[in-house]
C-alpha cells in the first residue's frame, strides 16, 4: 500500500469510519408496515404485494434510510409514483 493509503488508513480509524457498525438488515415486520402504509393507494399497494420479495426490500429499506419524518414523506411520495407506474427501485 502507497503511503498516502496508509495515511487515509489511519485518518478513517481516528475519526471512526474504519469500524463504522453495519446496516440492520430490513425484517418482515418492517415490510409489513409499509405495506400497511401503502394500503389504500390503488394501484400502488398492489404493485408493491406482486414484486418480489427484494424489491419490496430494497423500496422498505430506502423508505427507512432516511432520519426526518418530512424527508421520509417526500420520499414517500417519489416511491408512490414509482409503485403506480410498477417501476423497481432507482
């Protein structure tokens, strides 16, 4: 490894990055309740229930990623529109 590496090395263990804890992978349950939050939303919620499982993940996951309330909700929306057209995932 170069010296500038091993320096980046060392800057990513003093600040933390080098051990940053990993994602929590997305459960059922989680899936569930957006689907739940999904219910209502013709043809949304049954696009969402026919795409299989790791669609349906990966669209729980990014809605869950965000940390606001209101970046949730605007997200939210963008997934409704992608789920009416019956697109997958960005």
């Amino acid at each position: 490894m170069t010296e500038l590496g091993e320096k980046a090395v060392e800057a990513a263990k003093r600040n933390g990055m080098w051990d940053a804890p990993k994602r929590t992978p997305i459960t059922d349950e989680q899936v569930e309740a957006f689907a739940e939050k999904l219910a209502g939303i013709s043809p949304a919620y049954e696009n969402f229930n026919n795409m299989p499982p790791s669609v349906r993940f990966t669209y729980t996951g990014r809605y869950l990623s965000f940390k606001t309330e209101e970046a949730r909700q605007r997200d939210f929306e963008k997934i409704v529109d992608r789920l009416n057209k019956n697109l997958k995932p960005m």
